[in-house]
C-alpha cells in the first residue's frame, strides 16, 4: 500500500481555515459492520471472543465526487490527499495503516484483514479504528489552507473495547491503618477511591481501590452465598459504580473543557466506554440517558439499587436475620 507519512492526531479548538468545515463532516455517513450490524462512529463494545476475530468491515457511503468537492473548497489539491483506514491498539504504542486510497476512486467497503497486524488488530485490550481523509504532501504555507503533512482534514474513529462484568471489583479490607492514612472516620464501613486518572486506564482494576471493614469482609468471604453477604455485595457494588462513573465524567469534562458529555466523547475513553455501555444495557436505558444520570451520583446509584435488586436482597437479608 505504500508508506504513509506521520498523521498529524492533535486537537485543535480553533481551526481557521476555508473550508474546512465542509471536509470535516463529509465521513460523517460512515459505518463499521460487526458481524454484519452497523455501527456509527463512537464506542463500539463487544464480547472478547467478537472483538479479536469477528469480521470487521468500513463502509464508505460516501461518493468520490462529493469528497472531491469538499476539498476543493480548501484551495488543497486532490492529488496531495488520500482517503486512509488506520487502526491503533488500546495501551500499545503500535498502528498500522488498513487502506491508503486516492480520493477520486476508492472503494466504498474496507474489509480488516486481522493477520496483518494481530498485535493490533487481534488486542484483547481493544483498539481504534479511524477512516479519514490525509493531507500526505508538505504545502507551500498560503494563508486560510492546511499545507502540514499527515493534517487531518476529516476523520471518524470507532473504539473498539470488550465486555466486563461492571460489578465485578473486589474490596480490600478496611483497617484502621488505612482508615486513618485516608483520614476517615472511625466507624466508617466502606470507602472507594478512584484515580483522577481513570478515564486513561487500560485496566480498570488499577485505577480504582474498593475499601470494605476487615471483619465485614471476612464475614462475607467465609459466606458469600449468605443473603446479607448478598445484599452487601450487591450494595458496594452500586457505590463503586456510582462513584466510578461520576468521576469519569469528571475526568471527560476535564479533558474536552465542555461541561456537557456525550456518547461520541467516550469514543477516546475505551474503559469509559466499555463500563457506561454496560450500565447502559444494566439499567435499560440508552447511552446518552446513562451518561446524563451519572452526572447525579445519587440518583445512579439509585438507579443501580434498583437494577441489582438491592431491596429484594434487603428483604431477605433482613428475614433470614
């Protein structure tokens, strides 16, 4: 396929350039098939087995005579851009470059070959995928027109991550030691701790400690099929995630400089990703509602009580007692 130069990946808030506006929105239509379900651009969630050998396809429904139009509007000569297909692996410092095509005649469907580059394309942690249009010739500088190259002139990126059990965190004992080294209260029952961060993490069990009282964890541990083990288990797990997802919109806030967050934003966020889609199907609700509910902690934990049966476990726990 040919060398591809370096591609330029920084954000910029501010770009001041013709037309550029019309370019940027032209791949907008495009779509990654999963085993033949379509999926926009943003996060892409599926189980481990699916994200390292399903067959993956871009589709391209866009027509060349458009694309061409569009960079025309930025005075930038066709002949300098390429209509690429690049992947990059989660927590790896590896890449590779799917498809390098002329704008005039590309074709409208990529088929990801994985045997290519299995350290990416096979990584279990995930990976992204971007279809974009390239700027590949350095420009003479004229004012109002791109000339680096590797810019970016239009791209969508799908981040593809695995499934995990979102309850699944398991609680150290809460001593004494750590209670006043976290300056907590003395008769304090549990604590989560979360990373700043976390949204960066490539393995959510780093960035997150789950604190339970020694002996209340003992207990459970000894009896974890007893129901007020249950019930305690189920309740943590509600904190953790409450907690969990709140600083993760934290975390997006800080890193996009908008107080708003949306399910396209968690497309640079795979672990984000991957955990608000799966509260998301938890408490059936859409991606854009869950991200909208934890910005109110208590109310997703509410929310999360009520998904895990935390009042019937109550119940029971309170009966058996």
């Amino acid at each position: 396929m040919g060398g591809l130069v370096s591609i330029r990946t920084e954000q910029y808030s501010v770009r001041p350039f013709k037309g550029l506006t019309d370019v940027s929105q032209i791949l907008k239509p495009v779509r990654l098939a999963v085993k033949g379900n379509d999926h926009q651009p943003g996060a892409v969630v599926l189980p481990e087995e699916e994200l390292v050998e399903s067959q993956l396809t871009v589709r391209i429904p866009v027509s060349a005579d458009s694309v061409l139009a569009a960079i025309e509007s930025t005075g930038i000569p066709e002949v300098d851009c390429k209509l690429v297909v690049v992947a990059n692996a989660n927590g790896l410092r590896a890449s590779t470059v799917i498809a390098q095509m002329p704008v005039d005649a590309f074709t409208d469907e990529v088929v990801i070959d994985r045997s290519t580059m299995p350290l990416v394309l096979q990584n279990k942690s995930g990976f992204k995928l971007t279809v974009a249009i390239v700027l590949l010739t350095q420009l003479q500088p004229v004012p109002m027109r791109p000339h680096l190259a590797g810019t970016w002139l239009a791209k969508e990126t799908w981040s593809l991550s695995p499934e995990r059990d979102v309850s699944a965190f398991n609680p150290s004992p809460l001593t004494d030691e750590i209670r006043e080294s976290l300056r907590l209260p003395e008769g304090t029952l549990n604590f989560v701790e979360v990373s700043e961060s976390v949204i960066h993490a490539e393995n959510l069990d780093d960035e997150i400690a789950v604190y339970l009282d020694e002996a209340a964890l003992n207990t459970l541990l000894a009896n974890p099929d007893d129901p007020v083990a249950r019930q305690m288990q189920a309740d943590l797990a509600a904190t953790t995630l409450s907690v969990v997802a709140a600083e993760m919109i934290r975390g997006i806030q800080r890193e996009t400089k908008r107080e708003a967050v949306s399910a396209q934003d968690l497309a640079e966020f795979p672990v984000a990703a991957g955990l608000f889609n799966e509260l998301a199907s938890r408490l059936g609700r859409g991606l854009n509602q869950t991200i909208d509910v934890a910005q109110k902690p208590d109310r997703l934990r509410a929310e999360i009580q009520s998904a895990f049966d935390v009042r019937k476990l109550t119940d029971a726990a309170l009966r058996e007692g």
